[in-house]
C-alpha cells in the first residue's frame, strides 16, 4: 500500500516551550528522506509526531489524507513503524520474542503466531543480521546488536513507511554503511519510504535522496543532498 505523509503548519510545544514551528513537510511514497540537523533541533520530536507518539500542538499530519489522529493505534502501526532513538528494552527478552513483538499490529488477525508472522520475524532477523542472536538475552547484546534488533523488530512489523531516529548511533563504521545499504536496498527494491535521523551529514547525504535540515525547531534547508 502507498503511503504518503502531509504535515501541514505543524507546531510542537513541551510545556512552554516551543520545539517545532510551523513545520512544512511531505513524504511521498518511495522517498528516502534524512533529517538532519544540532542537538537539541527537533528531530526526535518531529518523528514522534509523525508515528503519533506525540500530539502536534497546532498544525496537522495528515496520512493519505486522513488526519493521524483518526487512525487507531493497530491500524496505524500497520502503516508506520518507528525505530526510536534510544530504544530500551522494558524486559529481558530474547531477541526472537522482542522481533515476534513487531507483528502486534496484526494480532487481532490470528490467535498463536501463524506462518505469516514467522516468515516476517526470520526475514527481519536474516536482513539485519542478528539471526545468530536470536536465542540470546536482550540485556546480553552491545548497543550495536541491540539496535539491529530493534530494526529487525521494526521490519517484522511490515509496513510501508520506516522512521529512523539515529539507526547506526551505536554502529562501527563498517556496519553502519551496511544498515544504510540495507535500507537503501529495501527502498528501492520494495519501495519502503525511509525517513531516517542521521547525525552524519556524509552519511545522509549519500544514502537519502532528499534532506531536511533542522535548526531551533524550524526547516532550515531542505532539498536533494546537493542543495541542502
Ligand atoms: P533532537 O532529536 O534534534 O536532538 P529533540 O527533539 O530530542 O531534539 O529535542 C528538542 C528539544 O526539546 C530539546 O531542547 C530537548 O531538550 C527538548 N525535549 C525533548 N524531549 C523533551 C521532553 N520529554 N520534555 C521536555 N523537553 C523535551
Ligand atoms: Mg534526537
């Protein structure tokens, strides 16, 4: 299914304090945005909003041109799955249980797991490479392994639209370029629409095709990688 994303004039306060402002933005289907931008620039509050963590303060997201705030929370998660920026795991879970997670928005769809979701959990751990991980304790694993995992959970999750927030923070060089291969791969040849944080401006200007670029809560440039 095509998915695209319209936000309109969205505004973001925590509290008092405004962190986006009149936030103009469009993801189609296909795309591979990067967002970049300083600490602090809100990048992490944008990509909440934008999976309904969060509730815009003033403006609006629009799915397919449906308001997101008229989704409900399993239909949404089968559209948009977001791997956040410091993703804790809440229980000590095995690697396998922690990607069987990624298929609950399809849990009102079948009692015990099904082959579907089987076939989905495999293929994610196979493409992150942590399916040699997959009997090992959660709380066991690097910062690296376990932020494969989380992608590997988001993938099980099947849905058109991923949003990153820092995918490869906790990466070595070599496997940082290999998970953005990944994703550039799935977008391109599965047309997963990417919509990734990157604190390396090399990095997201090589892999995305568009980037925004965030300053104090505003769009401070956008466009190819070239232009911003
Ligand atoms: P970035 O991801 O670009 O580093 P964030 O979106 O995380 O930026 O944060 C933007 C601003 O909002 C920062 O000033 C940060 O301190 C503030 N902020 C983030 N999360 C919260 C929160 N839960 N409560 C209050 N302020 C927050
Ligand atoms: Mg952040």
């Amino acid at each position: 299914m095509a998915v695209g994303i319209k936000i309109r004039e969205l505004c973001f306060s925590y509290g008092s304090q405004e962190v986006l402002s009149e936030i103009n933005m469009v993801v189609k289907p296909g795309d591979f945005i990067g967002i970049v931008g300083p600490n602090g620039s809100g990048k992490s509050t944008l990509l909440k909003n934008m999976a309904a963590l969060l509730r815009p303060t003033r403006g609006a997201i629009e799915i397919n041109s449906t308001g997101i705030e008229d989704y409900k929370r399993l239909e949404l998660a089968r559209l948009i799955a977001l791997v956040g920026q410091d993703q804790q795991p809440g229980f000590n879970f095995q690697v396998e249980e922690v990607v069987y997670t990624g298929r609950y928005p399809y849990k009102e769809r079948f009692r015990p797991p099904a082959g579907v979701d089987r076939q989905a959990v495999e293929r994610a751990m196979y493409l992150t490479g942590c399916y040699h991980l997959k009997d090992r304790d959660l709380f066991s694993l690097s910062g690296g392994e376990r932020q494969r995992v989380f992608l590997a959970r988001a993938l099980a999750q099947e849905t058109p639209v991923l949003l990153l927030d820092e995918p490869t923070a906790f990466l070595d060089m070599g496997y940082q370029v290999e998970l953005l291969q990944l994703l550039q791969g799935l977008n391109l040849r599965e047309k997963l629409t990417v919509v990734a944080v990157m604190h390396d401006l090399n990095l997201a200007s090589r892999y995305s095709r568009k980037l925004v670029m965030l300053n104090r809560g505003k769009i401070f440039a956008r466009g190819s990688p070239e232009e911003v």
